[in-house]
C-alpha cells in the first residue's frame, strides 16, 4: 500500500476515534447515571435491600458509577483535547487505574451475585446459610482488596506521554505493557464471564433439582419449596441470569481483542496496523463500559419485584411534586393578587 494511502487511512481512523470519544462516552455518561441513580434508590428500599443478592447488585453499580465517571466522562475531554497541562503523569496513572479497577470490580461482584444464587440453592443447609447480608458485606470488602491489589501495579506501569500536544497514556516499557495486557485478559476479559457462566450454571442445575422435588398437590405449601426459592428470589435469579448473559456478549469481542493483543505483542507491527488496532482497542474499550449503563435497564425489564419497587417510587414522589408545584402557583396568584390591589 501506497505512503499516500496509509496517511489518509490513519488520517480517517484519527478522526473516527476522536468522534467516538466524544459522543459514544456522552450517551453512555448521560443514561447510565440516570440509570444507576434510580439503581441505588430502588436496591435500597427494604423491600430489597435485606437479600445478599441486592446488596451485591448495589455494589456492582456503584463500581459502574465511578468507572463511567473515570472511563467516560474524561474520554468527552479527551475528544475536546482537554487534558490537565500539570501533573500529566499522575493524571493518567489514577485515570487508567480507576477505569480498570471499577470495571473489574462491578463484573466480580456480579460473580459474587452467581456465587450467592449458587449458594442460595443448596440442598445443603450449611451452605445455604452462607447466603446472607452479613456475608454478602464481608465478601465485598475483600473482593474490593484483592482487585485493588492486582490492579496496583498500574500506578506503576503507565506513564503520561505528549506527541503533538496529545496526551497518550500508556505502559512505559514492555515488561509493563506485557503485565498490563495479561491483567487486563485475566482479571477483567476472561475470568468474570466465565465464573458468572459457571455458578450460572450450577445455580440452573440446582434450581431444576428442588422444582423436581416438589409435590404437585395441596400438600405442596407444607414440603414445597423452601423459603429461599420463593417468588423475590426467583425474580432476582432470572435478573442475574439475563446480566451475565448480557455481560457475557459485551465483553467477548473486548476479550478476544485481549488475546490477540496478548499473542502478538512482541511483533513488529506497521504504523497503519497499529492504528487500526488502536482504533478497534478504544471502540471495544467504550463497549465494555454499556454493562455499567444498562443494568438498571436490565432490571427493569427481567424483574417483576423491580418494576413494583420503581412504579411504588414515582407514585410516591409525583403526587409530592404535584402538591408542590400547586402550592408554589398559589403563592405566585396570591402574591400577583396583592400586588395589584396596592
């Protein structure tokens, strides 16, 4: 190919990632904060907020909140060239750190979920007692510690470097870049989807195994399903279900992008192939970030209990903003009013 025809193929692929990450990450920003503040509102109420099952969904949001602030809305600058002139360097170490970190954290904790529903399902009552609040707190200070540990290193290995008044934020050897691409694959691409896919799973096979051992006659409500299988946690099992399934599609092609970064990374690669790969890395990169914008879409959809609990929330709060928008245009009348008669 053509010197001529390689620029302007750089050229266009320049242009495409500066657009992409200038709207994709706006549309992203804008509904999922609507999302999972209506996320955070609804998981605690009591009706949800007392089953392990929830307190992990509201984990995993909050983590999506602070990957969508550290992964979107410094990527609408980045599109605008808007980058801090000082401190360039620790910019972009906590800005990579974070991004990873909250993205790697709200897939565990939806493991966890997996891991709760798994446990929930139990024929065994010592381990059916595993699945609780208390444990389900436990569990997520530690998950929380462990995925900071294995994304530390980052602080390390990235490095802010200007080329053409561009801020670019990278691994400043290939040790790093080779620890990088690894974690990234292991901790974030691969390892989540997977264990969501197995505790899935197992939790189906369990699920199947108890509806088998149920009696269908009147004598169903004395030795039916026990009280861990009644309706608000088949609700939230179906809603787990349908979000790793989610998770499980979106991340694929970012996991395969991973591995094929992982198994070409000591190759010598042309300028326009490595512009190419750049382009497709950030593309795939703002892919992964629609799982922290969309679960509250998701529940919406799949759970009967979290549709009631959002349709309970507006019908409490519009005859309250009803009330006091009348009382407010009363107050502009009477004012009005007394203004004219003086």
């Amino acid at each position: 190919m053509s010197s001529s025809n390689s620029s302007t193929t750089t050229t266009q692929l320049q242009y495409a990632q500066e657009q992409l990450n200038r709207y994709m990450p706006m549309v992203l920003l804008i509904f999922g904060s609507f999302g999972n503040i209506l996320n955070v509102i609804i998981l605690t109420r009591k009706q949800l907020c007392t089953n392990p099952t929830s307190t992990y969904f509201l984990a995993s949001t909050l983590a999506g909140c602070t990957a969508l602030l550290f992964g979107s809305l410094l990527r609408v600058l980045d599109g605008y060239y808007i980058y801090p002139t000082a401190a360039s360097d620790l910019y972009c170490k906590v800005r990579v750190f974070l991004n990873f970190f909250s993205l790697s954290l709200a897939s565990w904790f939806i493991v966890l979920a997996c891991v709760d529903r798994y446990v929930s399902s139990s024929k065994n009552v010592k381990i059916r007692s595993f699945s609780s609040v208390k444990t389900a707190k436990r569990a997520i200070g530690l998950m929380t510690i462990l995925i900071c540990s294995l994304f530390s290193p980052m602080l390390y290995c990235i490095r802010g470097m200007w080329a053409a008044a561009v801020l670019n934020c990278g691994p400043p050897s290939p040790t790093c870049q080779q620890y990088n691409s690894f974690n990234v694959l292991i901790n974030l691409s691969l390892l989540p989807p997977l264990l969501m896919l197995i505790f899935g799973l197992l939790t189906v096979r369990n699920v199947r195994s108890i509806a088998r051992r149920i009696v269908p006659s009147t004598t169903t409500t004395t030795i039916g399903v026990p009280s861990r299988m009644k309706n608000k946690d088949r609700q939230l099992t179906v809603m787990l279900i349908v979000q790793v399934a989610f998770i499980t599609i979106i991340s694929l092609p970012f996991s395969v992008d991973r591995i094929y970064a992982v198994l070409t990374i000591s190759l010598v690669k042309s300028n326009e192939r490595q512009d190419i790969e750049n382009f497709l890395y950030t593309l795939l990169n703002l892919v992964q970030f629609i799982n922290s914008a969309t679960s509250f879409y998701l529940f919406t959809l799949t759970g009967t209990i979290f549709r009631q609990e959002l349709k309970r929330l507006i019908f409490y709060y519009l005859p309250r903003i009803s009330t006091t928008n009348e009382t407010t245009t009363k107050r502009k009348t009477q004012l009005e009013l007394s203004t004219i008669k003086h």
